[in-house]
C-alpha cells in the first residue's frame, strides 16, 4: 500500500504512516460535522429565510467572541493539550444538545417548525445553529494548524491532498448516513441521534491526534540532532503570549489582512450560493426529516464531486501552476458561474454550480490556502488563523447575507442577483495571485543560506 500511495500521491520515504494518520484524522473530523450539519441547516430553515439571516448575524457575533477566548486557552496550553482540550469540549456540548431533545421529545414536544413545536426545541435549535456554525469552522481551522505544525511547506504542497482526500471520504460516509437515518426514521429523536454519532468520531479523532503527534516525533528521530530538539519543543512547548495576539497579529500584517481578505470574499460567495440552494430546499420539502435528508443528500452529492477533483485535478494543479494560481480558481469559477446564471437563469445549471462550486472550495482553495499558513510563526498559527478562518469567514457570511437580502429586497430577479456578483470575483482572482507571490517570498527568506545560493 505504501508503495501505491507513493507512486499515486508523490510520497517521499517513510511519509505514508504519518500521512495515512493524518487522512483519517480528517476524515473523522469532518465526518463527525457531516452528522451534524444537515441537521444545522433544518433548523436554521425550519421557520423561514427571514430567521435565517438573524442566525448569520448572531454568529458573526459569537465567533469574534469564540476565537478571542480560544486565543487565552492556547497561550496557556500546547498542542499536545488544548487540540484533545477543544475536541472534548465539542463532545460535552454534544452530549448536552442531544440530552436537551431527548427529554424534550420524551415529554412529548416537536421539533422546530412542527405543529407540536416546544420552546426547548426552538432554543437548542437556534443555539445549535450559531454554535456549530462556530465550531465547523474552528474545529477545521485548528486541524490545518496541526497539519501546517507537522509537514513543512515542501511536504504540505504533497501531502495536502491526501489528507483532503480523506476528509472528503469522511463528509460523504457522514452525508450518506445521515440521508439514509432520515430516511428510515420519523422520530423526534433524530437529530439527538446524529448529534451522538457526530461526537463520537471526535472522539476517535481525539485518539488519532494523539497518535499523529507520537508519529510525528518518531518521524523526527532519524533526522538531524536540531531538527528532532525542533519537533519536540513545537509539540510540548506553551505557546504563549496573550488571549488577544492573534487579533492583533492579524491587525498588524498586511500577509495575515491578505489571508482575511480572500477569506471574507470567499464567504461572500459561499453565502450567495448557500443561500440560493436554501430557498430551493425550503421550497420542495414540508418536513424536517425531509430537509434533513435534502440537505444530506445535496452534501453526498457535493462532496463526490470534491472527491473526484482531489484525485485527479488538486496535487496536480498545485504543483504545477504554483499557488497564487490554484487559489484563483475558485473565483474565476465564481465569476464564469454567475456569469452563466446571469444568462441562463435556470434551475439545473444553479444545482451544478452549486456543486461545482463547493468541490473547488474544498478540493482546490483549501490545500492551497493551508499552505499559505506554514510560513508564519507557530503562535499565528493557533490564534491569529482561528480570527482569520472562523471570525472573518463568518464577518463574510454576515456580509453575504446583507447582500442577499439587499438584492431581494430591490427586486432582482435571479438574472439580475447573478449579474451584480460578477465584480467582486475578479478582485479575489487579483488577491489570491497576490497572495501566491506574497508566500514564495515568505518561503524564500525562510530558506537557509546555502540553499537560496544553490538556487541562485
């Protein structure tokens, strides 16, 4: 098998074990949201688009004050820690949520949007939804912080991919089941149901966190005295410094503003797109063991299509057109999507370029925006990317939603919302190139002495 993954993904000796590891820490890391994520958006449309858009604001709120008390857990913590720290504070909440509508269905109550709704029910389903759309984020956000800690930059353009890879595999295994649960079941104990299986595969991420980090200091052990006193003292050390640094490295670094900056245009299209498929769902379906499955069914199906694109196209594109260029694909697709709706405003070309859309967020911007993280110093890593990767994405969500709202309000028909999209998509193109330059430069000052003269 090693041989196989070296020939198919471009491993180096004795990097299988370590990735293989890393894979299937991600693919329980998102199939665990994946359980829990089609039961977050039935709730969140349960009563209307209107509610919809209050939750994006209420969690733009929430994660600025998330990531800041995040920021004080790691200065007092090492990865070693606050990683198993923060996994196991995703599954007491977990436990609660589900708790909460279990006695809630017992005692006769409905769910959100069903005749028999309770007030128990409406509150665990609006705070579920602004904490998990916290949480997704974070969750994701402080895996890559690991994986940019344990690969270098050379190794992570390689190795990216794979453990894309099984992420994705984890996202389809998660939608699928969840379809199928939703399918089979009409009880109010769904959703309690799915939030139990989501936490237990953070548990078993927790378990191969911890190996991951074992392996990662064995792997260090045949290298160079100063690279294995390197490895361990970025595993065990404190991180250091205070709750509010990585909002203020952020602040201060015009690379880390780059970063924010894609990332909060990429929400805004994410948001646009979300919010066009919603109303769809919302449209063809009166239940909400039928928008759980929609939901599901729509992730399944998106999440193939990322699949399919981190086999063939991801490592590829990254290795040759170089990152500035494989971070512009997602906007330019953005651009030729909308364009294309703006022309043809129809159903089925809408459901493509949904799909079309997340596979390049996932399988294409994604490995490539990781990489642009393993040029910054360790303490930016777990706190000025959790600002970057959960409070600006979601600052871009809010964005996002005032825009959607806006456009409906005035009137536009779908032709019209496409058409006044288009701008901003090619001033993202122009920043992700920028930031593709931004990172060779980082890389090249980082390089010792004698390989900048070899190469010169």
């Amino acid at each position: 098998m090693s041989a196989w993954l070296a020939r198919a993904f471009d491993f180096r000796r004795g990097e299988a074990p370590l990735a293989i590891l890393a894979a299937l820490f991600h693919f329980f890391v998102l199939g665990g949201y994946y359980f829990l994520r089609p039961v977050r958006d039935a709730m969140g449309v349960s009563r209307g688009m209107d509610e919809l858009r209050w939750l994006f604001t209420g969690t733009s709120v929430a994660a600025l004050l998330f990531v800041l008390a995040f920021g004080g857990v790691v200065s007092r913590s090492n990865r070693r820690r606050f990683i198993p720290l923060a996994y196991g504070f995703v599954i007491v909440c977990l436990g609660g949520f589900a708790a909460l509508l279990i006695v809630d269905a017992a005692s006769g109550g409905g769910l959100i949007g069903s005749d028999a709704e309770t007030a128990v029910a409406r509150g665990v389903a609006y705070t579920f939804y602004v904490w998990l759309s916290v949480i997704n984020l974070f969750v994701t956000s402080l895996l890559w912080a690991f994986m940019v800690d344990v690969f270098g930059v050379e190794q992570g353009k390689r190795l990216f991919p794979f453990i894309g890879v099984g992420g994705t595999l984890g996202s389809i295994c998660a939608s699928k089941a969840a379809g199928i649960a939703s399918e089979w079941s009409t009880s109010a104990y769904l959703p309690a149901g799915l939030m139990l299986t989501g936490a237990a595969f953070f548990g078993v991420a927790i378990a191969l966190m911890l190996a991951m980090d074992r392996a990662a200091r064995r792997a260090a052990m045949g290298t160079a005295p100063a690279v294995q006193a390197a490895a361990a003292q970025r595993s065990a050390e404190r991180i250091g410094g205070s709750f509010w640094e990585g909002l203020s490295a952020v602040a201060r670094s015009p690379y880390l503003l780059g970063i924010g900056a894609h990332i909060v245009l990429m929400a805004v299209s994410n948001t646009l797109v979300y919010f066009s498929g919603t109303h769809s769902v919302l449209a063809n379906s009166e239940t909400f063991d039928e928008r759980v499955r929609a939901f599901a069914d729509y992730d399944f199906y998106a999440q193939l299509a990322t699949l399919l694109t981190q086999l063939f196209i991801t490592s590829r594109l990254i290795r040759r057109v170089g990152i500035g260029w494989t971070l512009a694909v997602l906007p330019l697709l953005t651009f030729a999507g909308f364009a294309a709706l703006a022309i043809w405003p129809l159903f089925g070309i809408m459901l493509v370029f949904q799909a079309l859309h997340r596979a390049a967020r996932y399988a294409v911007a994604r490995p490539a925006r990781e990489t642009l993280f393993s040029v910054v110093p360790v303490a930016e890593k777990y706190k000025a990317k959790p600002i970057v990767d959960v409070f600006l994405y979601r600052a871009g969500d809010l964005a996002g939603a005032g825009l959607e709202s806006l456009l409906s309000a005035v009137g536009l028909g779908l032709a019209g919302f496409a058409a006044a999209t288009l701008p901003f998509s090619m001033a993202w193109a122009g920043l992700s190139l920028g930031l593709g330059r931004a990172q060779t430069r980082r890389q090249e000052r980082a390089a010792p002495a004698p390989a900048r003269n070899a190469t010169s």
